[in-house]
C-alpha cells in the first residue's frame, strides 16, 4: 500500500501514556498517524501538528492543517486529558475552566473540525472516558464531570451521524497504568487499552456499532466489597 493509499488516523495527546500506545497500535495495523499534540514528542511517525487543546482557535487550525496534508481522514480517536483531583472547596475556578475546555470542550471542537473528512471516508470518532464518568469519588469533581459530559456528547454524535457513515464510541475504562514505570498488576497496561481501541475501529464488522465500551482490570488490589457492607464505604 503506497502512503497515499493509508488509512489515516487522527489522536489528540500521543506523546506518552494511552496515546501514543494507540498511536503505536494503529500504525501497526498500517495506518499513517497524525497528532495533535501540546508538548511535542519530536518523532517523526507521529506526524505531530503543535496545539493547545484549550484553544478552539488552535484545534480547528491544527486539525485542518493536518486533514489538508494527508488528504482523507479513516478514524479520529479523542484522548488528551488534564487532570486535577482536589476537593471542591479547594478547587480553583481556573482548574476547573481547564479541565472543562481539555477534557470536554475540546472533543466538540474536534468533532467540528473533522466531521466532514470522517463523512467523507465513513469513518470512526473514538473519545477516550472513564469510569470516573459514573463511579464518583472525593476530588474528583472536575474530572468525573467532564468524563460524563463525553458520554453525553460522543452518543449524540453516533445518533445524528450515523446514517451519514460515521460511528461514533465512547470508550470508557477503569485504572490505567498511565505514568512511566507503572507496572501495577491491577491496572490495565496502556497497550491493552490500545489493542481495544484499534479493534472497534479496526476489525469490527461495519454493519455493527459499538455506542460504548467498559473495560476494568482483570485483576483486584483487594476482594470487592459486596452487599450491605458496601454501605460502609459510601
């Protein structure tokens, strides 16, 4: 297949972490890579456009560059994410409008950005949530917000978009081990999160749509807390 002739898959946040494991997993699987990306990773596969994704101004800009270079647009996958985890007394309005315009915010501006080029190949918008986005926790308010806000957003898309080819799937996965030298045998590496995300838009049927997917770790710290005993820990 000539570099014209590849699938091109679009990533925001591919410079560490479950990014650029599925930036690693789609090129794998043939795909030309384009990133999105604020702190460059200065390789040159990851095809990286420099953005802030709390610019609107900067994702449209950057993203359009990126469709007009590569010509086509196969799949965008949504994962750059910021995260602050204090109470909400202590939270400062300026994490909060942070996180907001990162982890949410910034998949609309997305969505706008390459709508057109996803319709045109009859693509897939993947955005990366959480469980944060349903399991509540202390600290956690701004992050836990705008993961529920995608789930809202990324099934909308797949309701107006998919009689126009497009599919849409939130992926929504329990504890990662995102940060370098994690190897916790209760997380989930972020190569199996890449597998899972290269296999909805990759080898699944295209007369099936996968609206949303949950993942956990197969392996507990600790036995679950079941039954009334769960009241212990509300």
């Amino acid at each position: 297949m000539s570099s014209s002739d590849a699938r091109v898959a679009l990533i925001t946040g591919t410079n560490r972490g479950s990014g650029k494991a599925i930036a690693e997993e789609l090129r794998d699987r043939g795909y030309r890579i384009l990133s999105l990306n604020r702190t460059l990773a200065g390789q040159d596969w990851l095809g990286e456009y420099g953005c802030d994704l709390a610019d609107p101004a900067q994702i449209a800009k950057a993203a359009g560059q990126a469709l007009a270079d590569a010509g086509r647009l196969d799949v965008c996958v949504s994962n750059a994410v910021d995260r602050v985890f204090d109470p909400i007394a202590d939270l400062s309005g300026a994490d909060w409008e942070r996180l907001v315009s990162i982890n949410l915010s910034a998949c609309f501006h997305l969505v706008k950005a390459v709508l057109p080029a996803l319709r045109a190949g009859r693509g897939s918008f993947v955005a990366m949530g959480s469980h944060a986005g349903t399991r509540y926790f202390e600290g956690g308010a701004a992050y836990s917000a705008t993961k529920a806000g995608l789930k809202a957003l990324v099934e909308t898309l797949l309701l107006e978009e998919r009689r126009n080819g497009v599919r849409a799937c939130l992926v929504s996965p329990g504890a990662i081990a995102n940060l370098d030298g994690d190897e916790s045998p209760h997380k989930m590496s972020t190569r199996s999160v890449a597998r899972c995300v290269a296999t909805i838009v990759d080898s699944w049927p295209r007369d099936l749509v996968v609206g949303e997917i949950e993942v956990r770790p197969a392996d507990l710290a600790e036995p679950p807390i079941t039954g009334i005993d769960r009241l212990l820990h509300v």
